[in-house]
C-alpha cells in the first residue's frame, strides 16, 4: 500500500482518537439540551461547564470569558463586528494588518460598508508588523485593533503581547482581537493585554464547527444571532455540546507537554528546510523565526498547483495557500502583502505539519518532492533546467 504523507494541517488536521472517545457519550447516553431541567439536560450542562473550566485554565483566562462558537471565522466575526458595533459611540476606526485570515478582512470591509474607517497596515518581508507601527496608526477615534497571533500561510509569529502592551498605553479602551486560530499549540499563548481571542477546534485535532471567543469582562460585544440567549446572551443557539466536550479534550491534548513536541516539530522542520536547501532555485518564504509546523516555499517556473497534485501522486498533501481562497484561484494576499514577485507568489507551496507527522513522513515528503520535480520537469521540457 502506497504511503501517504499529510502536510496540510494549517487547513485541517484529523480528529485524535483520545477526543473521539472523549465525545463519544455525548452523541449516544448523554444527549440533552444543556438549556433542559431534567436529568439528562443536567448532564449536558455540567459537560458544558467541565468544559469551559479547562479552556480557562489552559488559556489563563476565567470560565466566565469563554464563548463557545463554531470556529474561526464565526468567532472572528463576532470579535470584530460585535465590538465595533458596541463602540460605535465612541469612535469608528479600526487597526489590522494585510496579511490577516479573509474572516477578519472581510468583516473589516462589512464594517467600513456601514461607515467604519479601517487602516491596513503593510507588513514587512517577514510579514509582520512592529508595535511601533500599529501605535503610530491608533487615533483619537480608534476603538478596536486586530491583529493575528500566527501567520496561517507562511507562519510569521507576530508580537501580540507587545502590541498589546503599546495599545494600552496609549488607550486602555482600546478593545484588543487577536485571531489565535494557529497559535494553540505551536507558541506559548499569553494572553495579557488582549480583550478577544479567537480559537478554532479543527486546527487542533477536534472536529470541524468547534471553536470557542476569550472575552474580557467589561468589553461588551453586539451579538451576531438572536435567540435563546446562551452563552451569556453572546451566542444564542443549542450547544454543540460533543463538539465542546472535544474542544477541550483537543486542546488538553496540544497543551501537554507543548515544550517537547515544539521540539520535535523544530526537528522536523530543520530537516525539511535541509532537504528543500538541495532543491536548486527553491525559495523558503517562512522567516526562520516562525513557527515550526509551517514552511512556505517556492519554486519559481513550475505552477504551484501543478507541483501539488504531483505530489498527491506521490501520496503527499500540500496546500497552495490559506484553504478558504485555494478554489477561488486568487494569488495569495499574504505572499503579496510581504511583497514577493509574481513567479514566487504563483509557485509557493505551504507544508504544514501536525503531532502525528514524524521524521519518517519528513523524509518521504523530501523524496517525493524531488521526485515530482524531475517528473513535472520532463513533462515541461521548457522548464527542464530549472527543475534539475
């Protein structure tokens, strides 16, 4: 049976078994409404409960400031829109980056539709963005900064406490959103400073539809849904109540022991780089202090989609750029943002890597990559010299 090697767990990553069982009475015995009085809602509510106590005290942060959503982008939306909206009064600018997921650049220019004022902020080549930058762009009308933890195409990490930090000194009122989606389990996450912070299960080995919002006390948010008013009115609608139960399960999981696996995955990505390296012409675009499950690279001359699905022949799974603007054929945002030429942005592949990838899966992608370049090469005679 033909090995296969997936490296694409910035899009996605697969359900550990320890979370499947975790939920698993959650779809079978225990299936109530947490909202229910009788026994069985009791049940789902004190699952609930469990639940929210362990991502507080994984995130450092109290039970009474996490709001279970269904992912990333719903919990960016509710950051964004939610404190804008609740601000209103008292000013209409926003600060983020270029470079953030589209669930954060989409809700800034829904904002700015309804009157908001939005400053994008460049990035450098290393597509990040200093404290100094972000404090020179606040006003007197700023109310809300948001600016991601970690890059999810190229993996930059960006300074979120010292953001933070230089936010605050200037406004404390200044309501702080960090989109956290690829940080968990990759980088230490302090949240010091940051009012909203967003996570998504999927990244982190539990199921898609799960994720959850930190939300300070005292900064109010405008609901995006009206309903029966749970999670604190900030999110109405039924529980996912086995989707929670794996939430915490997963992120318990990436938690533990975080010092050891960043060294392995460390280990993994210096040899990838080292096999890359070998590859004549190929260009690494992650900066060499981001994190170490993601490695952006191109290879000038050979389309990147070409190159992926030679390498799914191989039985390796890549990915062309962020998962969401793949299908829709846009170049990446990102690659633009941090201002690379066009045959770089057009080639660049991103590897990603999870817990369960190993030195062995490594080594293999390594080979296969060479493997698919020589192949894609002798099909593009033209390209033959510089795939060799």
């Amino acid at each position: 049976m033909r090995r296969e090697v997936y490296l694409d767990n910035n899009a996605t990553t697969p359900v550990a078994p320890e979370v499947v069982d975790a939920m698993a009475p959650y779809w079978r015995e225990h299936f109530g409404n947490p909202s229910s009085l009788h026994r069985k809602g009791v049940e789902a509510e004190r699952a609930v409960r469990a639940s929210r106590a362990t991502i507080a005290r994984l995130l450092g942060v109290k039970e009474t400031e996490i709001v279970f959503t269904s992912g990333g982008t719903e919990g960016d939306n509710l950051a964004l829109k939610g404190a804008a909206r609740a601000l209103r009064r008292r000013g209409n600018h926003i600060v983020t980056t270029r470079i953030e997921h589209p669930a954060v650049l989409e809700s800034c220019r829904d904002l700015e539709a309804e009157g908001f004022r939005v400053t994008y902020l460049d990035v450098d080549a290393h597509g990040s963005v200093t404290p100094e930058a972000v404090e020179a762009a606040l006003t007197p009308e700023t109310i809300l900064v948001s600016i991601m933890h970690v890059n999810n195409e190229v993996g930059t990490i960006l300074p979120i406490a010292e953001i933070a930090e230089r936010v605050k000194r200037r406004n404390p009122e200044i309501v702080v959103h960090s989109d956290g989606v690829q940080a968990i389990g990759k980088v230490p996450v302090h949240l010091q400073g940051v009012d909203l912070y967003t996570i998504s299960g999927h990244k982190i080995h539990a199921p898609k539809g799960t994720g959850a919002l930190v939300v300070r006390e005292g900064v109010r948010l405008v609901p995006l849904l009206s309903g029966g008013g749970q999670e604190r009115g900030l999110r109405s609608g039924t529980e996912n109540v086995a989707g929670i139960v794996g939430l915490a399960r997963a992120l318990e999981l990436m938690c533990e022991n975080l010092e050891e696996k960043l060294a392995h995955f460390h280990r993994m990505r210096e040899r990838f780089l080292e096999g890359v390296r070998q590859i004549p012409g190929a260009r690494i675009n992650s900066p060499a202090s981001s994190v170490p499950t993601t490695v952006n690279v191109s290879f000038p001359g050979i389309p990147a989609e070409v190159l992926l699905h030679a390498l799914e022949e191989e039985g390796v799974f890549v990915s062309t750029g962020a998962a969401c603007a793949s299908r829709k054929g846009r170049r990446s945002h990102v690659l633009e943002a941090m201002r690379l030429p066009p045959e770089v942005i057009d080639s660049s592949l991103r590897f990603s890597f999870s817990r369960y990838t190993t030195l062995e899966d490594i080594e293999w992608a390594i080979q296969a990559l060479h493997r698919a370049l020589e192949r894609v090469a002798m099909r593009s005679p033209a390209r033959s010299g510089r795939a060799r």
